[in-house]
C-alpha cells in the first residue's frame, strides 16, 4: 500500500509584509506548515538560524494517516525519522492524532521531534523535560511552548559554534 504524500514550498525568500521570516527550499506538508513556520521563527526571533535552507540539509515535515501502515507507531502524534542523520530532518506527523490536537500541543510535538532529529537527543525519564516520551494530558498553553523551546535554544548555539 503506497502513502500519500502532499507536500508544500514555505514561501518565500526573504520577510513577508508582516516581518514574520519565511523558509525557502523546506518542504512541509500543507496541514503542518504553519505550525512548522511559526516553531523555526521562534529560533529566528533569538537570533538563531538553524541554517535549514534546504542547500545544506535536506529539511521534509511530511504528514500520514499512521493507521493505513502498521508498521508506525499508532499512538505516536509524530516520529523523527532522521534521527542521528545530520545531513537532514525528516520528521512524519500522524494525521490520525495531530489533527485533534491543540496548536499548542503541535508545536510542543514539532519542537521535540526537532529535539530527536536536529539535536539528535534521546527521550528523557524528567516528566518536566521537553525529550519526556510523552505530553502531560494537562492543557498546555503558549507559556509552556516557550518553556519546552527555552530548553533547546542553548543547543543550537552550543550545535552552530
């Protein structure tokens, strides 16, 4: 059984008219994009470019039922599927969980699948950690997304040097 894909360009190459940055050459499907977007300007806001320009890494964000291949984890809202592969990111959200989730939660679960396939990090036993296996049931708000990025921004300086 062959899976879907349908992806997208994020547009374009340089400041959009609302002076949020734009990615070129990142290929993300259409019901992850925004979501994706807005996780990298968090990065780009402090000042951290994580050189994802698609030259230098291949970067895809690509979007599945989970539930038409057995073989993924059914209960896993998104896998890293380049992990300890720096030369790209791969990550594969599971359109069977994400699109039930809050947007909250759906960039607290991109910010982590980054954690596994950016920084390479491996899941942690510290429920309060970002790599934690699983989200607190509890609701999540804007707060704790800048929590649980706060947790990855002094990586990518210590990564970039």
């Amino acid at each position: 059984m062959r899976l879907l894909l349908v992806t997208v360009l994020v547009a374009t190459t340089s400041l959009a008219q609302t002076g949020t940055p734009r990615y070129t050459g990142i290929k993300v499907h259409h019901k992850v994009a925004i979501q994706m977007r807005d996780v990298l300007d968090m990065f780009k806001r402090d000042g951290i470019d994580l050189e994802l320009n698609g030259a230098t890494q291949t970067v895809i964000v690509d979007a599945y039922s989970f539930s038409k291949n057995r073989r993924l984890p059914q209960k896993a809202a998104a896998i890293a599927m380049g992990t300890d592969n720096d030369n790209g990111i791969n990550i594969w959200v599971n359109l069977d969980i994400w699109e039930y989730m809050s947007y909250e939660r759906q960039l607290i679960t991109l910010l982590h699948e980054l954690g596994h396939d950016y920084f390479n990090l491996k899941h942690s036993d510290d429920i309060d950690d970002l790599m934690y296996f699983q989200l607190s049931p509890n609701r999540v708000t804007m707060k704790d997304v800048y929590n649980y990025y706060k947790q990855l921004a002094p990586l990518c300086k210590n990564k970039l040097q």
